[in-house]
C-alpha cells in the first residue's frame, strides 16, 4: 500500500477572480462554490433577465466565459416553474399525487449552477492541456432535460413499462402520527418487515414490484392496506419490525431540525494524494476539455454512471467495470433495441470491461487498468473499496497520478446515518419539506432528485480534481455524496429556518393551473394574478392567450414526456441513439 495520503486541503481556484451577472438563483449558488474552490468573488450584478454571465479568470491566465440562465425566452422559458413545466420535471414530480406539481425548490437553477461551474472547470483543465474553448452556454431547459432523461428515454422505448404509472408511493405514517420513509433492496427483507407488522399476505406480495420500481417509475401504487397497517403501529414497534427484518426506516426531518445540525461543510472535499503525479495523455489539437483522458467507472444505480456519463459528454472516454455477465440493469424494462433505455440514458458511449472484483486476479486486472487512467470512480458501500484493497492509497501506489473519485451517499458526515439511496437522504436532510408548499405533507419526491444532483455534483468534484492535479502534479482523492446535493437544493430553506423564520413555501407555490385539455404554469412573479382566472373551460392555448393579453406570462405543463420530442420549445433537439432510443441535448455548447 502506498503511504498514506496526505489530508492537506486544497482548492484549485486560489488566485482566480470571478464576476457574475444574471438570475440570482443561478448565479448565487455559481458564486458560492467558485468561492469554496479558491476564488475571489467580484462584481455580481443580478436581475430579472432570463441569460448571465460569468467571467473566471486571473493570475496571468486568459479568462474563462460562461453564458448561463433558463433557455429560450421566446419560448417562454424565463424562470424556475416554467422550466420545470416545459421539460417534464412536474409531471414527473407529480406522479406520486396524480396531477403535475412543480418543485417548491430551484431544483433546475441548482442543477444548471452546478453544470456552469462543470463547463468553467472543463475549460481550465483543457487550457492546462492545450484545447483553448474559452466560452460555454448552459441553461436550465438543458438541466431539465437532463434530470428527466431516464424518464423520457422509457416513455420512448419499443415497450411500455413494466409496473402501473399510478398514484401512490411513501411515506408512510405511525399511530403517532410521525411520517417516515422505509427502505431496502431485499424483497426477502420487504416480506419480513411486513410480517411483522401482521400486514396481509396480499397486500405484502402486490407491493414490492411497485416499491421496488418506484426508483425507474416515481410512484409506488402499492395497496393503501400497507399505509393501513403502519398507521395501526406506534413507530417504535415499527422501528423494531424493521431491525428485525433488515429494513430500514427514517423519520422526515423537518428543514429547522437539519438547520440546526448543518456543519457547513462544502459538497466535496479534495486531499492531495502523492506527488509524482503525470498529467494525463497528450491532448489532441482540437477537441472536448477532456479528450484523451481516460475515466474508469465501477459505478451502480444512478450517481457515478452519471457522473461518468457527464465526463464522457466532455470528451472522456469512459470504460465501465461491469461484474461478470455484464450489469443486470441493462436488462431492466423497458428496452430499446433489447437493452433498457434507462441504462442508455447513463451509459451509452461507455466501453464495457467485465471484472470480478471479489477474485484477486479480476482486482490486479483492475489495478493494472488503473494505472493507465486519469480518473478512478466508483459509488461502493462505505468501506467496501478498502476491504478489496482498491482504496485510494492502494491505486495511488500504481498511479500517483490518479483523482480517485468515490460519491457516496454521506460522506461520513452524519452519525448513524440510515442506508444512503436518494429518498432516505431526502427524509433525514429536510429534502421532504423543501419541494412541497405548506399546503401539502412533507414527502420526499419519488423523482430521483438527489441521485441526479449527486450525479452532477460528482462530476463537478472530478473536474475540480482535474485542474488539482494539472496545477500541483499530485493525485488527488475527491469525495462528494447525497448530503451535499442535498444541502445544496436546501440551501435557501436552511438559510430561512436559521434565521428563524418559515422556511417553506406558501400554499399553492408553483402548482400548475388545469385547463380544458391540459395544464398551465405561471411564472414565479405571476402566479397570484393567474391564479384569479377560471381556466378550466378554455383550451391550453387559449388559455395561455388570455393570460398574456393580460401581462401574465405561463407555460404548458408536459405531461407526456414523450411529446418532447416534437414540442417547438426545444427546436428538435431531443434525438435517438443508435438502439433507438431518445437522448437528450449535451448540456453545454462549447467553442
């Protein structure tokens, strides 16, 4: 094993200035992590326009531009309710309740901050290697399109689902009264839970397939018997019915329980490993940021395929450590071509390597491909990489050079923490009262919220390690987690509730108005005003037109994701892959 790696911590950006301009919830939450990467806030001028700017630049360095904000004006795209109404966000949201509800939190501003600070980044690490983009575009309707598109690539697939799109879904209540979500991937541990609980036999068997699926599908339309049960129990006795079976359950935190506790970490962290450091392959003349670098991913579910996918996008190229037999999500429906969509949605592109990480001689085959990579990138149970002696210092002792990345659900920040899936993160950080207005039960969304913004902000810390190790010659260990995605999406709420004040959204906030035939979503700004019109007996666009001969701006609301492929506000740029299946835009524009 190597020795061990140093805990300084370092930020890639010290030196560097920066100004901003535009939306505040785009540009405040850019602002806030260039800062914790090193650099020197300057001017920020923000406003009501729909576009920003931001200049990064400084220490003898040909600055970096980014053009960021919510889409195309004309297409009436100009805050966060009508980005989530046009790309499908609150039809997906909305699953669990029957009817499209927006977020009540910026969720397509935070992800498109994140996706401006990638392409900033990007650009540094190319300059470093001599590829000279210097400007990027990024948007929320990217961002958007980008969050719903396993969704959209199954409501494109040559079958339909494999369970119900119906109501239904977590949380569930005690006798107390006290709302708490419930995990596990076992249906043998599912089946034991329930018994204990002396639920029926029938209600218990109907409701694994749409709990298990209720990650693919945002609903879980199992038997309203189950909420009967849990209401019949104290919560201590489901408590106990839970670590009998190997289940386990999370009470929902409320947003001034997680103020309270909120350590103020950042949402990654950096060490400098040994120095020694190569700085990566030659790069081509002209290409991506990140052409001719190499990522391995041993990644599951969602988080770190993404975030590979996202390094792929930049010009990576992504080989994906798959167990023996390949990964059995490619079978999961609906498919494409044969192979599931929602596994092309993260992984096309990759390059597939079967290896047994329990056999020795699987563990220095990967060792071995370590060596020669930039980028090592996995998302195991905590401590499980030690255990197989793939940790950090081990792969630094076949490549000094390496950012070994690892997202986790925790980051080892919270004591006692429950198992780290995106809805169990969504209970215990507040995540449940942030997305819903007063009016509505705390409930985290079945939308995977967490897993996406986890995605981003793991490619985000990759990048940061990138430029690291570009600027000292040392590997670099990066961590990022749900936590921080978490606390990031909360972190307007958190800053109210430490303040004292309420930290959640007034009843009714970003919930879409049904017309005749469909829905519509008002801006932000003017959604009282609208909200004073009787809608319900006018057509989608004649309600729209009402409105507007009013001064009120609005959107409608998809509800189909599949008729993305041909809505006008995107101009075509949602295409099919080579299996057939739908791929959204790139989520920058480089040149």
């Amino acid at each position: 094993m190597a020795s061990p790696a140093t805990t300084q911590t370092v930020r890639p950006l010290d030196t560097l200035r920066f100004d901003t301009s535009g939306p505040p919830q785009i540009t405040s939450v850019v602002a806030d992590r260039l800062r914790l990467l090193g650099a020197q806030g300057g001017a920020a001028v923000q406003g009501d326009t729909a576009t920003g700017q931001v200049t990064l630049g400084g220490a003898g360095s040909e600055p970096v531009h980014a053009t960021t904000g919510w889409g195309d004006p004309a297409a009436g795209l100009v805050d966060e309710a009508t980005v989530q109404a046009a790309t499908g966000v609150m039809a997906v949201h909305g699953r669990r309740d029957g009817s499209p509800r927006g977020l009540a939190a910026d969720y397509t501003a935070t992800a498109t901050a994140v996706l401006t600070v990638q392409g900033l980044l990007a650009m540094l690490v190319g300059a470093a290697r001599g590829i000279q983009p210097q400007q990027v575009s990024t948007g929320a309707d990217r961002a958007g399109l980008l969050a719903v598109s396993q969704y959209l690539a199954a409501a494109g697939a040559d079958e339909g689902e494999a369970v119900d799109l119906a109501p239904g879904g977590p949380p569930f209540t005690s006798a107390e009264g006290t709302l708490f979500e419930l995990e596990t991937l076992d249906p043998g541990a599912w089946a034991a839970f329930w018994r204990a609980l002396e639920a029926p036999a029938d209600a218990m068997r109907a409701g694994w397939r749409p709990f298990q699926f209720r990650y693919a599908t945002a609903c879980a339309p199992f038997p309203a018997t189950l909420h009967t049960v849990t209401r019949a129990h104290s919560f201590e006795r489901i408590r106990q019915a839970a670590a009998l079976s190997g289940a386990e359950v999370c009470v929902l935190c409320t947003l001034a329980e997680r103020a309270a506790e909120h350590d103020g970490a950042a949402p990654w962290s950096l060490r400098l490993l040994d120095p020694g450091a190569r700085t990566g392959a030659a790069a081509p003349p002209a290409g991506r940021p990140l052409s001719g670098l190499t990522v391995l991913e041993a990644g599951r579910r969602i988080q770190a395929p993404l975030a590979a996918h996202l390094l792929g996008l930049l010009g990576a190229e992504v080989v994906r450590i798959e167990p023996p037999g390949g990964d059995p999500l490619r079978g999961m429906p609906p498919a494409c071509s044969g192979i599931s969509a929602r596994w092309l949605a993260l992984n096309r592109g990759k390059r597939a390597v079967e290896i047994d990480i329990k056999a020795e001689a699987d563990r220095r085959r990967l060792r071995e491909m370590a060596a020669e990579a930039d980028v090592f990138l996995h998302n195991w149970a905590p401590g499980k990489a030690g255990e197989l002696g793939l940790d950090a210092d081990d792969l630094a002792a076949v490549n000094p050079g390496l950012v070994y990345a690892y997202t986790s659900g925790w980051a080892g920040r919270l004591p006692d923490a429950p198992m780290g899936t995106d809805f169990m993160v969504q209970a215990r950080t507040g995540v449940g009262e942030a997305v819903r207005p007063e009016d509505e039960p705390p409930a985290p969304s079945l939308m995977t919220l967490l897993d996406v913004l986890g995605g981003l902000t793991g490619a985000e810390a990759v990048l940061a390690g990138l430029l690291l190790r570009e600027r000292t010659g040392h590997g670099v260990h990066v961590d990022s987690s749900l936590l921080g995605a978490a606390d990031t999406l909360t972190a307007p709420a958190l800053r109210r509730a430490a303040r004292g004040q309420n930290p959640r959204r007034p009843a009714g906030f970003r919930r879409p108005l049904p017309t005749a035939d469909g829905w519509i979503a008002p801006t932000d700004a003017n959604a009282a005003a609208a909200a004073a019109y009787d809608l319900r007996e006018l057509t989608t666009p004649a309600a729209l037109s009402l409105l507007a001969g009013h001064g009120l701006t609005a959107t409608a609301v998809t509800t189909d994701l599949a008729d993305l492929h041909h809505d006008v506000r995107f101009h075509g740029s949602i295409s099919r892959d080579a299996h057939g299946a739908p791929a959204v835009p790139d989520p920058w524009s480089f040149r």
